[in-house]
C-alpha cells in the first residue's frame, strides 16, 4: 500500500516522467511482457507465492494498462488491472523491483433509464445507452421466462435501475442489475436482485433459466467467491477467483452444466484440472481434484450431473476439497449467482425481507416511469489530473 501511494505522488510531482498507457496484447502472458519490457523474471514471477503466480494468468486481452517512466525511460511503476477491484503494481524500490496486488480505487453509483421500445429490446437499449453490456444483461435476465418475438409490441416499456462503478470519473466494469421491468401485452413482468444476489420475479420465485448445478451434491461451502480480500494474516490483498466446496477424499464430483471437455489433466497450483467448455462462451474449473474418472479426456463431451471426477487434495491445497470456477470469456464470475440446486422460492422471514425490497424497488419504478428518465451520457469528467504524457493531461485515455 505504501507503494501505492507513492506511485500518486510521483506523478504529481515529477512531470518530467511520462505515463504510457497501453492496452495488454492478445496471447500475451506475464511472463513474456516481463521479457519484452526487460524486467527481471525472478523477483516479478518466480520468487511470487502460487496465489500471486496465479493473478497473473488473470490478465486479459485489450485491458488498459498505465507504465510510469522517468526522463531517462526507465521504467519506474506498473499498473496492471486483473478485475473491477484489483490490480497488480510492480515498482522499482531503489535498484531492484517489488510485486504487490493493490485494490482499484473506483466509486458505484446507482443510476436508471426508462424507454419506449421501437424495435427490440437488445437494439433500443443500445441505441439510448450505447452501452451493449446493458442491454445483454437486460435480455439476459427474461432469457428463460418471456418470448420478446411472440409477446412484445411497438410502444411497450421497458426499465432498469443498476449500478456503475467508475474510476477516474469513466464507467468500467460490468453493470449489476438491480432491477429490471418490462411491459408486454399491458402486463408487467419485474426481475429483482434479492440480498442473497439471486433474481427473483414479483412473487419470490427465483429467476429460471441459469444453466449450471452444484458439483458437489450436499458438500458445505468453505471459501466464496472474492475479487479482492484483504488477508489478516499474511497482511496482503489476494484474490480467490471460485468456490471452494469441502468433501471428503473421493467423493464424486458432477459436470455442471453440459458441455465439452477442453482441459484434463495436472496443472501447477491447481493440481488436477478439469476445464469444461459451455454455450455463450462460459467455461467451469474443476481443481485439486484426487483422480478424474475413467473416459475423461480432452474432447469429450459430457452432460449435466454427470461424475467427470473425484474430490482430492492435489495442488496448492490444504485439505480435501473441490476448486470451482466459473469463467465468462476467460473473466473469473461468482458461480453462486449461477449454479443452484433446485428454483428457489423464498419462504418466512427470507420472504418478508424480499418483499419489502421489492415495495422500495417498485417505489423507485414508480417514480422513474413518471418522470420518463432518460439515460444520461457522460460528459467529459471535471477531474484533478493525475496522470500526464509529455507535460499533457492524459487522464481520458485511462479507464
């Protein structure tokens, strides 16, 4: 964290040092951007625990990336983002260089947006918004429950209240829906984010449609699903990127969700590995497992709640367990949104609670629908600079 804030101070004190912001190429590894930018491998990959090696597989294609040099090009700070919350920050302290995971500084903002549909749903809200994450997240979420070719008419409407992370005064990261409503045939239909962020419709029954089971039937959650957390014991921010699910050695582990095999076999940290590939560009992990079982190979395809392996201790790991990950386009998603059992319907005090959230959403419905609110496009945020390129502000470019 020191460091972090260090890496603000120098550049708002030496503008003689320039800050490159580049994006991270495509099939480009850690390893290989260390090389081709000269920086020493050793203290910057293989001195790193597994944790640490692990975020750096994290780095995706086309994320913004800031590189601060001084005057004579050497490079002094790295700014390399791994989700919406942390980031990796290499730094040269004195003459050698240092690896930490920092969180991203950014602010949420709850906003909204109301429109008559013209067209579809996917195209109005693209051409409102601009945003094409709004409007796959909205179709998404009535996926399975409403047939918009059958049932919608020109002039019905539609509305979403979600919120926006923004850093440095840009959006970035995916919008969380909090609530959507939709009005088809003068009946209207509503999806809302419940407190155990699950979706549920206006009568407490959860959203159907989500694809994937639990791979470990009747196992108890030991670890969930976080972008950053701050470790108090080893006094560091780490990331652990799926779900652990405790079971004892042995027991079966089920596909879940149909798909094919793309990866079967021992994998670093993660030990023995199964990576299942799905429709719409989804991808489940399966790691530490003991043994994989007989016919499971690379290629194969495989089904729903079928047994593809056995629970093990392989790896990184502590104890028996299963490793569960969930992948949309290779960026690490919390499978609890997703995976589940059986449809839920809230019952007792878990529906008492939803109900009075769903009576504030549909207050706030209410409100959005008389006032007609339109999506608001940014305008050119009024930001302290912090960040220059050759005595230039080059803050807009950094998002």
């Amino acid at each position: 964290m020191r460091h972090f804030l260090i890496f603000f101070l120098l550049i708002t004190s030496l503008f003689g040092s320039k800050v490159e912001t580049f994006r991270w190429a495509n099939g480009e590894s850690y390893l290989v951007f260390l090389e081709k930018n000269n920086l020493p491998i050793k203290p910057l990959y293989y001195n790193l625990d597994k944790d640490d090696q692990l975020l750096t597989e994290e780095m995706r294609a086309g994320i913004h990336c800031h590189m601060l040099r001084d005057e004579k090009q050497n490079i002094k700070q790295i700014l390399l983002p791994l989700n919406d919350e942390l980031q990796i920050h290499i730094y040269k302290d004195e003459n050698s260089y240092g690896f930490e995971a920092i969180p991203i500084i950014s602010t949420t903002k709850t906003e909204a947006f109301t429109l008559n549909i013209s067209h579809s749903p996917y195209y109005d809200i693209i051409k409102a918004t601009g945003s094409k994450k709004l409007a796959e997240i909205f179709v998404s979420s009535f996926k399975y429950s409403l047939n918009f070719k059958r049932d919608l008419r020109k002039g019905d409407t539609l509305i979403m209240i979600y919120d926006q992370k923004y850093r440095l005064g840009r959006p970035f990261s995916m919008p969380v829906l909090q609530v959507a409503m939709i009005e088809m045939k003068k009946k209207k239909h509503y999806i809302y984010l419940n407190s155990d962020d699950r979706f549920y419709d206006e009568n407490a029954n959860e959203v159907e449609g989500f694809l994937l089971a639990s791979p470990v039937r009747g196992a108890r959650i030991s670890s969930r699903f976080t972008k950053r957390r701050f470790h108090p014991i080893l006094k560091r921010w780490k990331a652990h990127l799926g779900v652990d699910y405790a079971a004892g050695r042995g027991t079966p582990i089920v596909a879940a969700g149909s798909g094919r095999i793309s990866y079967a076999s021992r994998l670093g940290a993660y030990g023995n590995l199964i990576k299942i590939s799905h429709n719409d560009g989804y991808e489940t992990r399966y790691a530490h497992l003991k043994s994989f079982r007989r016919g499971i190979k690379r290629g194969k395809y495989v089904k729903k709640g079928q047994t593809i392996g056995y629970v093990g201790n392989t790896g990184r790991s502590t104890g028996p367990h299963l490793h569960f990950e969930l992948r949309k386009n290779n960026v690490a998603t919390n499978p609890l949104r997703v995976v589940q059992v059986t449809t839920k319907k809230l019952k007792g005090k878990e529906k008492k609670a939803f109900l009075k959230l769903k009576e504030n959403y549909n207050e706030s419905i209410g409100l959005h629908l008389k006032n007609e609110t339109k999506f608001v496009k940014l305008s050119r945020p009024d930001t302290t600079c912090y960040f220059y390129n050759g005595g230039q502000c080059a803050q807009d470019r950094l998002y």
